[in-house]
C-alpha cells in the first residue's frame, strides 16, 4: 500500500498521455457554478476536499471531469453510499444531487498530462494503485502526493488521468488551470441537466440504474 510520504525526488520518468481538443468530458458540479469554471478555492489540507484538491501549500485551480457521464456522476454522487445487503438498490440522499448539474464539454486544445492508468505508470510515480483507490480518510495523503507529483512535472503536466474508482471501465481526470493556455474547455452546445429539477432528476435515475441506485422519494409536501 502506498500510504507513505514522497521520496526527496523522482527516479522514474512520469507516463506522459496527450489528450486530444475535441474529446468530449462530462462534469458534475454544483447548479451555481459555470460548467467550464474552475475551482479556485483550496482545501484543508488535512480535513475535507477530494482527492486532488488544491490546498494552501499548493494553491491552483482545479476541476474534475469523467470520460463518460456515468463515471462523473459516480465519482461525485456515489462516493461512500453502500449496498445495504438485501440485494435492494442505493437510495442517494436528496441533498446529495438537488443542487447539481451535469455538463457536456470537450477539450479546446490538446493538452498533456500525466497517466495513472496502469501499475507500471503508478510506478513512474512511486506509487501502486493506493494513491487512485484511496477511500476519503486518505485524501490529505493523496493531495500531498498530488502536489509533489506536480512539482516533479511542472511546467508540463496539464492534469493527471486514471481509472474511475467507482466505474473502473472509464476514466476521470483533473485539469490544472496553471498550466498551459486557457480555457482547456469549452460547453458543447448541449444544455446542461440540472438534478434539481423533475426532467433532470428522470435523467440522473436514467444514468443511476446500471449502478442499482436510484434517487431517495421527496418528503411529502416539499417542492421541486
């Protein structure tokens, strides 16, 4: 397992994967937020954030995408929600996904990044596949690896790409927005689905199925 502290510096030469303009990427996000924006503000460094998250120790803006729309929404929706072993599907709480949208967007330009994808490019890295299957409690050891696995591939790295830990056949990315030129996305053109609303609640129950889950029942007399 990888739950150990950088070395000094890096013996390996990071796997390096050009990701071409027109890919299409899809982002969930919260309703308020510009679908292309990225994150400014930083995490704790030893409290809540993601896995990648910047923090004050390495302050950038940041965003998360999935290759396809179920391995965005699992990775964002889907973090922590157990089968309850009845063989029922997932309830995902209301508060969960009512403030939400997806986003269809694809990439501007071509950018480069650094692969997580394989043992052997872990290994680049020193790392195994903890560093990408790491639950929450984990995330403080995986953003400082993220951070010192940037600054060993600075000024080229754009992001990093790995598998999706809850939908293992796609992949999911981060996209740094200090490196390289800007906007790495661009909106498709299609309108975004906002969970917080009946059509776009029907069409998050639609992406849900294949992963037994489905959205918990409004309470009765609560709108939309």
């Amino acid at each position: 397992m990888g739950k150990y502290p950088p070395p000094d510096r890096l013996l390996g030469d990071p796997a390096r994967v050009i990701l071409c303009a027109g890919t299409p990427l899809y982002r969930v996000h919260a309703s308020h937020r510009s679908p292309a924006a990225y994150n400014s503000r930083p995490s704790h460094p030893f409290y809540y954030g993601g896995r990648f998250d910047s923090t004050p120790h390495d302050p950038y803006g940041y965003l998360y995408v999935g290759f396809g729309p179920g391995a965005a929404v699992c990775e964002v929706l889907l973090r922590s929600l157990p089968f309850d072993g009845d063989g029922g599907p997932r309830l995902l709480p209301r508060e969960v996904f009512e403030r939400r949208s997806l986003s269809f967007l694809r990439l501007a330009a071509d950018i480069e990044v650094v692969s997580l994808m394989s043992a052997a490019d872990l290994a680049t890295v020193a790392q195994d596949p903890w560093l990408i299957h790491a639950e929450g409690a984990d995330y403080p050891q995986t953003r400082d690896w993220g951070h010192w696995i940037r600054r060993h591939t600075a000024p080229w790295a754009q992001g990093f790409v790995w598998p999706s830990k809850r939908d293992p056949a796609d992949r999911v990315a981060i996209l740094f927005d200090d490196r390289g030129m800007e906007p790495a996305l661009e909106p498709t053109g299609a309108v975004s689905v906002d969970f917080g609303t009946e059509e776009g609640e029907q069409w998050l129950n639609g992406v849900l199925a294949p992963y037994r889950t489905r959205t918990a029942p409004r309470l009765p007399g609560r709108g939309v």
